[in-house]
C-alpha cells in the first residue's frame, strides 16, 4: 500500500498527459517567436544587422502608417466598447427571459461559418450600395478612413462582446442594489459600482479589438480601397516579398509583440483574480 | 427622502404597475436593442442573399428575377462554381482535421494542466496557452512562416497549414475543457481508482465522459475558427492542388480554401456564383437558428412538466 502511494506520486499519470501539448506550444508558438526576435536584429544570412531597425524607424511614411493603424485601432476599439457594453449587459443581467446563450452563439458563432473575407466583401458591397443610393458617394472610395473603422467594427464586435460578458455574469448584483438604496441615481450606481467592477472585462475587450486591428490588413485593404495601409500591411508586403523580407517584418512584429504585452501587463495589473475565461458559449 | 406614510391599497396597486410597465419598456428596449445589432452582424449576408436571385453584374443592381447564380454554382460546367464547392471541400477538410487534431492534443492538453502538481509549470502552460489568444494573427503567421521556410526549410504544405490552424483553435480547446474539469467532483475518479479501475480505464470511462461538453463545445469553436480563418491559410497554406480538377479543358491545379479563393475574386469583385453560395451560407445559419429555437422551446417545455408534476407530487 506504502509503495503504491509512493509509485503514485512520483508518477503523476494525469498531469503527464499534457506533455503532447507543451512540446506542440513549445515547437510552434514559442520558439517561432523566440526565432522572430532573432531574425528582427539580423540579415537574411543570420549575421547581426541593425540598419533595418534604422530604415524602418527614420522613414517618415512608416511612421504614418504606424501613426494611422493607432488611430483606426483606437476608434475601433472605442465604439466596440461603447456598443458591446450594453449588449453585453442586457445579455449578462437584463431580464430572464433573453436567452443569453442561444443570443451568444447567434453573435459570436455563426456568422463566422461565412468566412471573414466573404463577410468583408459582403460588408463592403453592402455599404457601398448604401451610401450611392442614399448621399451618392461611395464610402471605401472617398472616405477610407470611415470605411475600415466600420468594417473593423463590423468584425470585431462579438469579440468585444465575449470578454464583457464573462466579466458580468461574475458581477456582485447586490452591491449595485446596495447602490442604488444608499439613494445613488442610475448614473452614479454605473459610474461608481457597474464601471470598476467590470473594469477587467473592459481591458480585456480592449485587448481583443485592439490587437487584431493593428493586423487586419484585408479590412484595411478592401474596406479603405487600397488607399489604408496599416502595421499588418507593411508586414504582410514583406513577407510576401520573399524569406529576405522576413527579417524587416519581424522588427515590426517585435512592434507589435512590445504593444501586445504592454496590453497583457495592463489587464494583469486590474485583473487580480485570474484571466476571464472565454468558454461557456454552448 | 423617503416618505414614511401607509400607503393606501390603490396607491400601492398604481405602483406595482407602474413598476411593471417600466419592467415591461425595459425588456422590451433591451430586445429591441439587442436584435437590432444582430440585424446589423447578418445585413451584409440578407444583402447578398437578396441579389442572388438576379444576374446583375455588381450587387446593388436589380435586373430581374433570375437564378442563373444556382444553376451556374450546381452545373459542373461553370469555373467559379467547380472553383467553389473545390474551396469548399478543401476548407472542410482543413477544419475537420485540424479540430479533430487540436481536440485530440487540447483536451489532454487540460486535464495534464489541471491535475500538475507544480504550480510553475501549471502557470507558464496556462499562460502559454493565452499567447496565441492575444498574439495578433499575423505575427503568428509569420513565425510559422520563418519556422518552416526560413529554418527548417520546408515548402508550405497541407502540414503547414494543419499546424497553424491547430495553433488557432488549441488554446480555445484547452479554455473550453478547463472549467468543465473544475467543475467536476474529483471524488469519482478516486472511486473509479478505488473500484480497481486503472488509471486509464478511469480516465476514459469517469472523466472523459463528464468533461464531454466542453470537448464538444471545443470542437465547434475550433471548427468554426478554421472556417472563418484567413491570415494563417494565406501563409502556411500550400501551392498546388490535393487533387487535380477538370472544368472545360481547364486543370484546377492551385490549393485554394474558400478563404483564400473569395480574396483572389476581391478585386475584379464578387462573381455571381459566389453570392449565390453566399445565400445557401445563410441558409444553413438560418435552419442552425430555427433548430435551436424549436430545441430550446422543447426544453422550456420539459421543464415546466417537471415543475408541474413536482408541485402536483407535493
């Protein structure tokens, strides 16, 4: 009985069993991006080479570009914000008898059996009939900028959602009634109660709309007429230039990489009680 | 301040309908509110439903009742249309394999994270796990595309492109399979072990089938991200064709998903067939929606039975 207790703790049989999956993340996510780091301070012979660095960061339409994809991820992610967070609110507290779940799967799961390309160009089309038949005027034509930030919303809106949502059923429901019979009127209950109890939900809605934005390049290709590159862009034209032009488009995924642990650092900091989860949806 | 007076019996039955009016303005607003995003998320899709049923060269333009787009998609005969349903088997083929795949390996995946004994090790695969989430998409590709060409130099392949995509769904796995292994009662497995069950035995007949909800529910979110994926095919995805097509004399001899055939017609703008295809898309969504409807009701149904024969029983 002692030994078979000592087997069983030497040898932990569940706990061995993810080791498939941490040598799968180790061989394909972590060490690919250990290897983008390399290859972002050298050449395409894997000597150390800088000047890249300094091409990149003393072009001034690259700075515009870095500049413009600032701008459209900002304005995404605000009117996400503003337009998830009462869904998701009507979704996580409003009356019982929405079917919260069947409503997220609506959102969140199927439209995406269309491909995101195929939704784009719909999207595009669409809004392009709209705006001829109603102001005639095309809108990815002349006013690009409005264009990508509405195809950006279009599809980053139910990941907006998602994070909001799963802050909000944890919500503590009797600290806004408590509010609210403490004589707080609706404004102040939201500014005071609602707003930092779902503060975690909100970065991490951030997160997720902010991020993928900086990289969309095919919303910002076809919803801005050709006319919008941004970060993903450039990327995107490197890599596709041959294995020579890995190594500028590391730099600017190291750009980028910098900007997304900033993010992770900032929900870390607000979120003490450990990351919402994104399952539950079925 | 709060008045401290008896109201009288009409003044109390005023304000509890008052309060069931606003009740009722309330739920109604927020329905309103919340199917009329849902209207915005599926307009694009009722758009090009709607201009499938005629031949017009660009959407927006209605030149009668037609359903040249199904014919064309259904002959055989026409290139988009073969190009389509060739996509289409090919990006079935993608997802299935890639979330039976990542199921397989996240599924374990989660129960090794969850039963670890060293918290370390259980937090850094936790948060290697999140990276991907986080990562942006073309970052990632781009690794995978520095990991295989540029190091091990490798072409791209059906590999390759299994493998990104198992890097898009994996973490969604291991984040649905998770709060179904905390939600279980850890005392039926030492029961299972008890009763003379192996270890494996005792995984596969108790734990398994209890955390099968959320191996589902992982499935479908890895199926539907591989369809819904772009980025990565464009990168990891291979050349030449599984498979060689004959339409017309034509060889269909490039590997295309639908994603990547839908960017190909971008510029020279959708071809019919594809808004037709669009339409049956839709469709299919739409029947998924009524079938959860009509399930969901016969689940309010059930429910309320019980209730009632509860209190009939009491």
């Amino acid at each position: 009985m002692a030994t078979a207790a000592k087997k069983q703790r030497r040898f932990n049989f569940r706990g061995s069993l993810c080791m498939p999956f941490a040598v799968f993340m180790l061989l394909f996510v972590i060490f690919p991006l250990c290897l983008i780091v390399y290859f972002a301070f050298t050449d395409s012979s894997g000597h150390l080479y800088l000047d890249n660095w300094g091409k990149i960061f003393t072009d001034s339409t690259k700075w515009l570009v870095i500049g413009r994809t600032f701008l459209i991820a900002f304005l995404t992610t605000v009117f996400c914000i503003l337009i998830a967070y009462p869904i998701a609110f009507i979704l996580s507290n409003g009356d019982r008898r929405i079917r919260k779940n069947k409503i997220l799967v609506y959102i969140f799961i199927l439209p995406m059996w269309v491909n995101f390309v195929l939704r784009t160009m719909a999207l595009r089309d669409m809004v392009n009939w709209f705006t001829s038949t109603l102001f005639n005027f095309q809108l990815t034509s002349t006013h690009p900028l409005v264009g990508v930030v509405v195809g950006m919303v279009y599809d980053y809106l139910p990941f907006a959602i998602l994070p909001l949502y799963n802050q909000m059923i944890k919500m503590d429901k009797s600290q806004i009634e408590a509010a609210a019979d403490l004589g707080a009127n609706p404004v102040q209950v939201f500014i005071k109660t609602i707003i930092p109890m779902t503060i975690p939900g909100i970065i991490s809605a951030c997160t997720m709309t902010f991020m993928p934005t900086m990289s969309s390049y095919v919303i910002a290709y076809y919803m801005g007429n050709g006319k919008m590159s941004i970060i993903g862009t450039e990327i995107e034209a490197y890599a596709g230039s041959g294995t020579q032009g890995y190594n500028p488009a590391s730099i600017l995924s190291l750009v980028m990489l910098f900007i997304i642990g900033l993010s992770i650092f900032a929900e870390k900091l607000f979120d003490k009680k450990g990351e919402t989860r994104e399952g539950g949806i079925w | 301040m709060v008045e401290n007076r008896v109201l009288s019996l009409e003044e109390t039955n005023r304000a509890l309908k008052r309060k069931a009016i606003s009740n009722k303005t309330k739920h109604i607003f927020s329905l309103v509110f919340v199917y009329f995003f849902m209207l915005l998320i599926y307009s694009p899709l009722i758009y090009i439903t709607i201009f499938a049923f005629t031949s017009a060269k660009t959407t927006g333009q209605w030149t009668g009742f037609d359903m040249k787009a199904f014919v064309n998609l259904f002959s055989g005969r026409n290139k988009d249309g073969v190009e389509i349903w060739n996509a289409t088997l090919n990006t079935m083929i993608v997802a299935l394999t890639s979330a039976t795949l990542s199921v397989l390996l996240g599924t374990l995946g989660a129960i090794g994270i969850y039963y670890s004994r060293n918290k370390l090790w259980k937090k850094s695969l936790q948060f290697i796990n999140q990276i991907p989430i986080v990562n942006a998409e073309i970052v990632t590709a781009l690794s995978l595309c520095v990991l295989f060409i540029s190091v091990a130099r490798l072409e791209t392949s059906f590999f390759t492109l299994i493998i990104g995509h198992m890097i898009l769904s994996l973490p969604y796995v291991v984040l649905s399979v998770l709060p179904k292994l905390e939600q279980m009662d850890p005392s039926l497995y030492e029961a299972a072990m008890d009763l003379g069950a192996t270890q494996r035995r005792a995984l596969l007949t108790v734990v398994i089938p209890d955390i099968l909800p959320g191996i589902l529910s992982g499935f479908m979110l890895a199926v539907t991200l591989s369809l819904d994926d772009y980025v990565i095919t464009a990168f990891t995805a291979p050349k030449d064709a599984l498979w060689e097509v004959e339409v017309g004399g034509n060889f269909l001899n490039e590997f295309k998903t639908l994603s990547t055939y839908v960017e190909g017609t971008m510029k020279l703008g959708m071809p019919i067939e594809l808004r037709s295809f669009t339409a049956i898309l839709f469709g299919v969504i739409l029947l998924v929606m009524i079938g959860m409807y009509i399930k969901n009701g016969v689940d309010i149904r059930k429910q309320k039975r019980i209730r009632k024969f509860r209190i009939r029983r009491n």
